[in-house]
C-alpha cells in the first residue's frame, strides 16, 4: 500500500473513532502513526528535488515568509513594503517563482519572501513553500476581506507537514535508555494517561526511556515533542482589500471587528491603509534588538545600530562582524541594561539586551 493510500486509511479511522478512556491509547498510536508516515512522505517528496529554492539566498537580519490563497495581494503587499517589483495580475497563479524583497524598519533589514499560493493538500509548489517557510523567521498568513475563512485551512495544511504557528515546543524530556522499560515522570497533573504515553513511545520504537513532563500535554504535544521536523514560528495574520468595502460599517460583525474576530491586522495593499501598524507588528513579532557598536576612544554608532535577535551574545555579535573574532576575543565592554554598571567587562556568553552599546577587545 502506498504511503498516501496509508496516511488516508488511517485518517479516516481517525474521524471514525471516539474519543474517550477506552479509546485514548488507540486513537494516540494511530496519530503517531499518521505523524510518522506524513513526515516519511514529505521526506520522499523532497528528495525528488524540484523548484527554485536555492535561488533565492537568506539576507538582512531576518526572512518572513508571506503566505496566503492565490490573488489576495500577496505581491502588491511585497511592493508597497519593498523595493521589488513582483508580478502582479487580477488572476489566480501570477505569482510564479519566489519573489524577494528587503523591508527596511528601525534600522533592521528585513527579507520578504512571496511564494506560490498554499494550495490545500500542498500538491505542485506547496512543499516548496514548506519548506521555505521551514527556514524563515516569521510567517505572514494573508487573506483578504472576501475569503477571511481560509485561515483555519491553511493553518491546517502548514500543521500536518509540522509547522507550528503561535505555539511554543512543549516541555518534554526524553532520554532513551537500554534497559529499564518507559518510566514517566510528570511534574503537573495530566490528561492523558501512562499507558496512552507508552503506546505512542512505542510508536517510535522507544520501550526504554525515561519521560519528564514539566507542562500538561495531549497526545498531539506529545507527538511534536517526539518528532524531529516540527518547526514553532511567530505568526501575523493579514487581511486584505479593506478598501473594496463601501461601507465601512461592513467591517463590523456583532461589535467585534472582523480583524479582532480573526485577531488579524486589516489592511489595503493597494490603498496604503494600515501599513505602518503592519512594519510595527512584523518589527515586533520577529523579536529583534538593536545594538550599538563602539570603538575605543569615540562615540557609539547610533546611525547604523547591529539587529541581532532577542538572547543573542556577545559570540553571535563577533560573528556577524568578522568570522575571525570569536578566536581572537579578549572581552567586550557593555553599557546598558543587559550589565550591572556601564563599561563592564564580559565574555562571549553574556547576554546582550536591546539599546546596549558594546566594545569588543580582540588579539591583533
């Protein structure tokens, strides 16, 4: 039987079987299982290559991804925030290849990447976008006012090739063992039961290892904890051609807008409309810092701050200078926050906080 055939076999068994005590263990085998066999098929499904993926190279200090249904202004979004100039049609399927384009926002370069429209199933271009989205920073999940329904799908088909939109990876330790059988160790009360763990451990081939849960968890955060392709991304949802409503009252459904609805940013590409409050979430959401350089002796650099992520160090600010500073660091001097008292000396695994002024002290 063909892997598909598979994945379809036991999805509907799936939708077939209740849920209830009797049943957990079961019904935590069989997703598992499917977890197992969906990633098995985006594996063979890659590896026959195909698309323009290593044309389009990471650049600036962090990549978003603009993902959405065919025609909702993905590219007319791309060119209003950036310089590039991507196609643009009133037709399904315009935009043809991945078009780039930088977003420049407080001092940060930020890559914008509009892919292919997601099409449900991700048949054609859909594991491509996969896997660009795999290797971005942050997700830009866009509709627009007529179709404000297809974010649950498309969140969907993203969830079963194991990307995790606005969630945090669960807090669960596993270490294999050769011996011993599966004991499990859990720190809160939980939902679902020991033997339900098991069988789904046993999925995976592991019937000795030692489980730690520091957080409640279901059969799906298990699954994801076990699995090794699960990706956890920021997400901003975008709507669309707020312009074509004449009314602007239509935007209201039951006193809560539909942007509060869908907790969405509601925009126009084409009429300029909420773009700014956009740049602000995006800035935001992908949880960048600024960092000023300072030279021994003169001011800091406050025209061209170094963008850095939040919980980088002193290490992750060498390397973006020159390769050849992490050997030849002596220390680094820090002003700011992030130290007890400005002009502090540390070392490479000192955490550097947003507004910090540093000096790095190397061998010459």
């Amino acid at each position: 039987m063909e892997i598909d055939e598979r994945i379809e076999e036991i999805t509907e068994e799936l939708r077939s079987t209740p849920y209830n005590k009797a049943t957990e263990h079961h019904i935590g085998r069989l997703k598992a299982k499917l977890a197992r066999l969906r990633e098995e098929a985006e594996k063979r499904s890659s590896s026959r290559g195909g698309g323009n993926r290593d044309n389009v190279g990471r650049v600036g200090d962090a990549t978003v991804i603009l993902i959405g249904p065919p025609s909702v202004g993905k590219s007319t979004l791309l060119n209003k925030l950036t310089s590039a100039k991507a196609e643009v049609g009133a037709y399904d399927f315009t935009t043809i290849e991945v078009k780039p384009g930088i977003l420049e926002y407080e001092g940060a370069k930020i890559q914008i990447l509009d892919v292919p429209g997601l099409i449900k199933g991700l048949r054609g271009g859909g594991r491509e976008v996969a896997s660009f989205t795999r290797s971005s920073d942050l997700v830009v999940l866009m509709t627009d006012i007529l179709h404000v329904n297809v974010f649950e799908e498309t969140e969907r088909e993203l969830y079963k090739v194991g990307i995790r939109l606005n969630q945090k990876k669960p807090r669960i330790l596993v270490k294999k063992k050769i011996t011993g059988g599966i004991k499990i160790n859990s720190t809160v009360n939980q939902d679902i039961s020991e033997e339900t763990i098991k069988e789904v451990l046993k999925e995976y081939k592991m019937h000795n290892a030692d489980v730690i849960l520091r957080e409640t968890i279901d059969i799906n955060g298990l699954i994801d904890a076990l699995m090794k392709n699960r990706v956890y991304l920021s997400c901003v949802r975008v709507i669309n051609k707020i312009d074509m409503l004449e009314d602007q009252n239509l935007i209201r459904t039951k006193d809560t807008s539909i942007g509060e609805k869908y907790n969405a940013i509601m925009i126009s590409a084409e009429a300029g409309i909420n773009l700014e409050e956009l740049k602000e979430s995006i800035f935001k959401r992908l949880n960048l810092i600024k960092v000023y350089m300072k030279h021994k002796g003169e001011e800091p650099d406050y025209k061209e701050p170094m963008i850095l992520k939040k919980g980088s160090t002193v290490e992750e600010i060498c390397r973006k200078i020159h390769r050849d500073f992490v050997e030849k660091f002596r220390y680094a001097k820090v002003w700011g926050n992030s130290v007890k008292y400005g002009g502090q000396m540390v070392g490479l695994s000192h955490e550097v906080y947003d507004g910090d002024v540093v000096n790095i002290s190397i061998e010459r």
